[in-house]
C-alpha cells in the first residue's frame, strides 16, 4: 500500500507541473488474475535432445582437436605438463 501511495503522489506531481494531461484510473487487480491454475499454464515438455540423450547443438559435441594443434600445445607447455602415467 506503501508503493502504491508513492506512485499516486508522484502521478499528482507530474499532473500539477503539466507532464501529464491524461487520466490514471486505478484498477484493482484480483488474485486470481495472476494464477498459474488455468489450462493455458502446463508444464514445459522436455526438448530432444534431453530425451535422446544429445548435446542440444551438433557444436556442443566433443571434437578431437588436430594432432597439429595438440604437438603444438605439447612444445609451447612443455615445461609445465606432467607425463601421463596410469591410473591413480
């Protein structure tokens, strides 16, 4: 009720210094106006790619990057890569 007093002052402020030439009624909004219990609301159906167990975009997808880039990685980080040993 607070908000809504707050807005009406500042509504008559603008009306008094001429910035507002039309009226505002006020509308009473019932509760049940905003409830989520109609037949337009349902729940959202789960996309394909949730249902076939896929990424959602084909770009998602792991690619092996080219031995090029990976021996590349390999000779710039040399220093700070650890040899690969098996399992812990």
């Amino acid at each position: 009720m607070k908000k809504y007093k707050q807005l009406n002052q500042a509504i008559q402020q603008a009306r008094d210094n001429g910035l507002l030439f039309f009226h505002t009624p006020f509308v009473s909004f019932r509760g049940q106006d905003y409830s989520n219990q109609h037949p337009a609301v349902t729940k959202t159906p789960p996309s394909p790619a949730v249902l076939n167990k896929t990424t959602l975009y084909d770009w998602y997808d792991w690619q092996q990057p080219p031995e090029k880039k990976i021996a590349l990685m390999r000779r710039i980080y040399k220093d700070y890569l650890k040899e690969e040993s098996g399992p812990p």
